[in-house]
C-alpha cells in the first residue's frame, strides 16, 4: 500500500511541477496590450468588462490564433480602447480598405490591432485563471502547490539520510563483531 501512495504522489508532483510550469509562462507572457500571449495564440479571460463585447459566457477562456490575413466576413478578436485601457472586441468584418478593416458598428480597425479568430472557448476556466493573476491567487494555486512539493521533498530527504545512517551504523557494527571473532 505504501508503494501505491508513493507512485501516486510522484505522478501528482510531475503534474503539479508541469501546471506550476505552465501557470507560470502564461502570468508572464503578456503581450503589449496586457493579455497573454504564447506564439500566435492569445489568451483572453473573459470578465465583467469583456463580456458585453465578445461572444463567449463570463468567466470563460477564449484561446484566439493570429493568422496572415483575414477576409470579408471573417469573425476576428481586436484590441479595442475603452478609457485607459485595451479590451478584447468581436466583430464580423464588413469591408475591408488597404490595411483597415470596418467592421459590424463601424469602427475601422487598423491591422496590428487584430489579434485572430477564436480556436476554442474554455468556459470557467477563464475566471480560474483570472483568479490565478492576483496576487493572492498566484500564492494559493502556484506557489503553494510548489511549496508543498518542496516540503516532501525536504521530508523525504531527512528520511533517506536517515535510513542510510542507520544502514552504515548497522555495517559498521556487523564489521566490528565479525572483527572480533
């Protein structure tokens, strides 16, 4: 049974090490615009403020593939300033003129702007990783799976020290009595 736990636990310390892996590289990976970003697919989590512009549920990820060009009709993600900031649009295109693209409400949406169409929307899996890049989430579900790996690690060193110090003195013993017959 010990040996069940213990295989059990190393496959979970190999899946937590690749999620913290993963978890990691998508935190850091931002691109110009404030969102992730890894090769040609963004990564947008869809909130409060995204919701009323794309058509994905809140709390959703959408995972968008950046491609060369794009055509009429096409569905594509854009960049779209609101205030300060730049939040993630969806729109048909309607026309499209030189490098600018009107779309569906008539705004022109200039090339660099547009991020690509949408591969796949993850529902609830948005608001995990939205929870994942504050502060407090990043130590729960990132750093505290990680430390907890250290600790038995930590533990599990003591524990082989332990036993090779008892085998080397049980050794040594059996050498000092074969010594004296």
């Amino acid at each position: 049974m010990k040996k069940v736990i213990k295989r059990v636990w190393e496959v979970l310390e190999v899946i937590i090490v690749i999620y913290v892996i993963l978890m990691t590289i998508l935190f850091f990976n931002n691109n110009s615009y404030g969102y992730s970003k890894i090769g040609k697919y963004t990564f947008v989590n869809v909130d409060k403020k995204t919701s009323k512009y794309v058509n994905s549920e809140k709390n959703s990820l959408i995972i968008i593939k950046e491609y060369p060009k794009y055509k009429k009709n096409d569905s594509i993600y854009y960049y779209y300033v609101s205030g300060d900031k730049y939040i993630v649009k969806n729109d048909k295109i309607k026309d499209i003129i030189d490098t600018n693209y009107y779309v569906d409400d008539g705004y022109s949406v200039i090339d660099e702007r547009i991020i690509g169409k949408q591969v796949v929307s993850l529902g609830l899996v948005g608001g995990f990783l939205g929870c994942i890049e504050s502060k407090f989430g990043f130590l729960l579900f990132v750093f505290g799976p990680v430390l907890i790996v250290f600790i038995y690690q930590v533990i599990e060193f003591f524990r082989v020290m332990k036993s090779e110090r008892k085998e080397l003195l049980e050794k040594s013993n059996n050498s000092t009595i074969d010594a004296d017959k």
